[in-house]
C-alpha cells in the first residue's frame, strides 16, 4: 500500500491561497462540463441530428468514465504527483470543451465526453485529497466549503445559469468554449502555486483485471438508469440484460478485489471508520435529493411554465448564494465554535424536506416568485447537509487511504443521483399516464361544464374564420391539452412530495444504521484492547481533532515511531 504524506510550506502562504483558488477554478471546468445537456439537449441534438438513442452515448459515455476516473484516481495518485496530475486532467478537459466546440461529428463528441469524464473523475478525487493532505484537520471545514462551491454549489446553480443565458444569445458550442478560458486559468494558477512534498513508499502495481470489471460494471448500471425509464425498465430485453451483466461483473469486480489481498485496484480499509460507512450510505441519499431536485425544478419549468433556458437556469441562481452562505455558517460552527458535524445534518435535510413540501403545491400559472421561497430554502439545506457529510466521511481517514475514500463517497452520491433521477423520471412518466386517465374519464360531453367549455372555444375559434367543423375538432384537442397539462402538474407536484418522503422513508434506515455502526466500531475495539492510540502533538496539547487517529497493536512487534516536527504541524502521522 502506498503511504503518501503532504508536507506544505509555511513560508509561503500566498502560493498555499493560489494552490485552492487552482482547485476550485479546476472543479469548476467539470461543474460546467457535467452539467451541459440538462438544458443544451435540443439544441445539440438539432446540429448533430442524432436520434435519442445516440445522444444517449454522449451522456452514458460522460457519466460512466466520470465514475471509472473516481475509481483510478487514487492509483494514479500513487505514481504522478497529485498536483501534476489535477493539471493534466484540467488541461486534458480544457482541450477536450475546445475541440467539442468546433465539431458537430457525433462520434467526435461521444469520444471527448468520454474523455471529458475520465479527465473530470480524476481531477475531483486528486484536488479534494491534496487539499485534505496539504492543510491540518483543524482548516478543512473552510476548506472543504471552499473546494464544494465549484464541485457541488456551481453545477446546482451557477452552470444551468451560465449554460441557459448562453443558449439563448448564442449556442451550445459557447458552454464548451467557456471551459476553455477555466481550464488555461486553473492550470497556469496550479503551476505557480506552492508544490506540496509528497513522500512514497511501496507502490502498488495495476490491477487491469479490477478495472476492466469495474468499468463494464458502471456502463451497464449507467445505462440502466439514465435509459431504463424510456424502454420501461426490464420489459425491454436491452436493459434486462445490461443489468444482469452490471450485477454480475460487480459480484466478479468484489470478489477478485477481496482475493488480491490489499494489492487490487481499490482500498476498502476506509470502510473500517463507522463514520465513513455511514456517511457512504448517505451519500445515496444526499446524491439522490441533490441530482433529483436539481433535475425536477428546471424540467418543470421547461415543461410545465413555458420558461426559457435562460429564465430556467436563472431560477436556481439565486439559491447558489444560500447555498454557499450555508457551506461557510456550517464550516464556522464545525471550525470555530467545535459542533459536531452531525449536528447539522438533521438541520439540511429539515430543510430540504420543507421546500420540496412547498414545490408541491405548484401550479400552471406558477412563477419564479411563487418558487423562489421554497428554492432558497433547498439550497439552505444542501449546504448544511454537504459539508457535514463530507467532514463525516473523511474526518478519521488518513494519508493511506483518503484518495480511496474520497473516491468511493463519490461514486456513491454520483451513482445516488442517478437512481434518484431515474426514480423521479419513472414516477413522472406513470403518473401523467394515471392522471390523464382519471382526469379523462371526468371529462366528457354530458358534464355541462365540459359542454360549456367546448361551445366557448368552438364559437371563437369559428369567429376567426375557421369553420364548424374543424372548430369543434380543434377545440377538442385544446381541451386534450389542457387535461395533458394538468396531468403533468399533478405528475410533478407528486415528484416534488417524493423528494420529501425519500427522507422520511430513509431517516429511520439510516439512524438505525449508524447505531449498528456504532455498536459494531465499540465491540471490535473491546474485543482488541492491546491497542495504544496516537496523536499529533498539536492535538494533545491543544485537544483538537487534526489527525485520525491511528491504532498500533502492542502485541504486533511494530516499532512505535515518534511522528517529526513538521508531520506533526501538518496534522498528519504516518504509520510507523
């Protein structure tokens, strides 16, 4: 196993300050780059004229080498300096946006979405874990919520903004080229920032086996989720198989991982911390809740209120400011005032809860002023809930295994939002279906107030010209319509209320699972009492929590070796 410990300099804290403000202008390339097609679909679809089925390859293809580059990102870690490599992914995505810029060739541009994934998985994993290895435990919550404002805030709020204003004054080739500017900026300040010291040990060879696994595992599931409600799911014999392959290479991937000893292509040993378990199994949840709003509310205002791309990416906008206003009051109380993060976890969803509840009662004649109340008050609750869960889940890793931590917790909310989406889509499709339905069997040519409704219509459209008959045809596709819309309101309204309950439904799994954890975490260390425990001199003296604490049996024939001077001031111990 490699141990790789970042040792920063103190003499220099201006290049430290260029080395995060890098990061996050990094994370922002992908931020824009993700989030594209959400409202850029029609568009590049009219320029390249692909069916569905084919601009389905430039979202699968995006989506699963995002998750394969959360995957490799820890190994590559281990051989390229992490600071190089976050440059060369930057630039690789740089160049990417620019060529899918210039081109219209669908098969170009499967291939640099592919690439644009890869390039972005990795670049996420390897700035989060420089910046948790470069700084002490005790600056990570401000630093955390620094590095979420271009990893989470912005492809939330501020890329639908900027991806709608520029479809309507310009293209779809103006969100590309966006990324270029970025990705020359980020890279040119990452180059001048201070260079971390990283020191190695043993090295672990490819595991070419795990990731060809791994990776025909997370086409298939990302397939399945983004495709399976258009082909109804397993009635379609496509997606019936692409998920038994999925299952099965998944079962061959952990068993061939569990054979390798320690030598495969992930490290599970962060799956030991109770904390990083829990907060792994709700990162589905928060991937669900964030993906899924962030799909509902642009779509219903597409569809349902007639908005524009620029009206619909607007309308998230202003939550972006709470949402970063929440990261950084979150990050004091953790920093400044020692509240634990799991304090305010139940706070975010609360809020969460409450604006899906207020989206609910949205109707046709709804606007941006009747949404923005609940709108703020999801991106309140995104930024308590983020943060927290970030400093959950990698609070007591250490230099061993952060990177794979951070990789796996981001697999799981990527793959969270997916399941949530595709939940949401399904839900949305079914119920419209239902609705129309019910709402047409009330609609008929005895009920007077349908009759009425019918006579009005037909007379005005008759006064403009068109005659008896096809006046009485027309308005009877208008009343269609209008049942549709309806439909489709009712359909939403539901979704919203889904969202709400998702948390009702999981909050008892998941206080019952961190019980279990907890329990689980106090019985093995009962039943391994030779253990002395070591802390960072900073921590003993000051009493904080800068460090994971790191275990060494006393019965184990290790050398206890004193941590030095300048790995003590970085809040980082490496194993002896």
């Amino acid at each position: 196993m490699t141990t790789a410990v970042v040792l920063p300099s103190r003499d220099t804290p201006a290049t430290g300050a260029l080395l995060i403000v890098g990061i996050v202008l990094a994370t922002l390339t992908e931020a824009i780059a993700s989030t594209v097609l959400s409202l850029g679909r029609g568009d590049i679809i009219g320029d390249t004229y692909a069916t569905p089925d084919e601009f389905a390859w430039l979202d699968v293809g995006y989506t699963a080498c995002k998750l394969i580059g959360f995957m490799a990102a820890p190994w590559l870690m281990t051989r390229i300096n992490p600071r190089s490599l976050i440059i060369g992914s930057t630039l690789v995505m740089g160049t990417a946006c620019g060529i899918a810029a210039i081109t219209a060739r669908l098969d170009l541009l499967v291939t640099l979405r592919i690439i644009q994934g890869l390039s972005g998985g990795i670049l996420l994993v390897a700035g989060q874990a420089i910046i948790f290895l470069a700084y002490p435990r005790s600056h990570q919550p401000i630093l955390q919520a620094l590095f979420a404002m271009g990893s989470v805030v912005a492809p939330a709020t501020i890329a639908p903004a900027l991806q709608g204003w520029l479809l309507d004054t310009h293209s779809w080739t103006w969100i590309f080229f966006s990324v270029v500017p970025l990705a020359a900026g980020a890279a040119g300040l990452l180059l001048v920032a201070d260079s971390p010291t990283l020191a190695t040990a043993m090295r672990r060879p490819f595991d070419w086996i795990g990731i060809a696994l791994i990776s025909v595992t997370l086409f298939c599931f990302t397939y399945v989720f983004s495709q399976g409600s258009r082909w109804d799911w397993l009635e379609e014999p496509r997606i019936l198989w692409l998920t038994v392959i999925g299952v099965a290479t998944l079962l061959a991937f952990l068993g061939q991982q569990a054979m390798a000893k320690g030598r495969g292509l992930l490290d599970f040993t962060p799956f030991r911390s109770d904390d990083f378990s829990f907060a792994f199994i709700v990162s589905f949840v928060a991937g669900a809740a964030l993906f899924g709003s962030a799909f509902l509310i642009p779509s219903f205002a597409v569809s349902v209120l007639a908005f524009t791309p620029t009206d619909a990416g607007q309308l998230l906008l202003p939550s972006g400011a709470l949402f970063v206003g929440a990261l950084l009051i979150a990050a004091f109380l953790i920093q400044v005032r020692r509240v634990p993060p799991f304090a305010t976890v139940p706070f975010g969803i609360l809020l969460i809860m409450v604006a899906m509840w207020m989206l609910s009662g949205s109707t046709s004649e709804s606007g941006a002023d009747d949404m923005m109340a609940a709108i703020l008050l999801r991106g309140l609750g995104l930024g308590f809930l983020f943060l927290s869960i970030t400093m959950i889940a990698f609070g007591n890793l250490n230099s061993h295994n952060l990177a794979s931590g951070i990789g796996l917790f981001n697999t799981g909310r990527q793959l969270g939002g997916l399941m949530g989406v595709a939940w949401l889509q399904t839900l949305i499709e079914h119920n419209v279906v239902g609705n129309v339905a019910v709402l047409g069997a009330h609609v008929t040519a005895g009920v007077p107030a349908v009759s009425e409704r019918l006579t009005t219509t037909t007379a005005m459209l008759a006064a403009r010209g068109m005659d008896a008959a096809a006046a009485s045809r027309a308005a009877m596709a208008l009343l269609g319509r209008v049942v549709t819309g309806q439909s489709t309101v009712i359909a939403f309204d539901t979704a919203f209320n889904a969202v709400a309950l998702l948390f009702v439904a999981a909050a008892p799994v998941l206080i019952a699972t961190k019980i279990g954890l907890s329990r689980y975490a106090k019985s093995h260390a009962a039943r391994s009492p030779g253990a002395v425990v070591l802390k960072p001199r900073l921590q003993v003296e000051r009493g904080l929590d800068e460090s994971p604490l790191q275990a060494i049996p006393l019965n184990s024939g290790s050398r206890i070796k004193a941590p030095s001077r300048s790995m003590t001031e970085a809040g980082l111990v490496e194993s002896a």
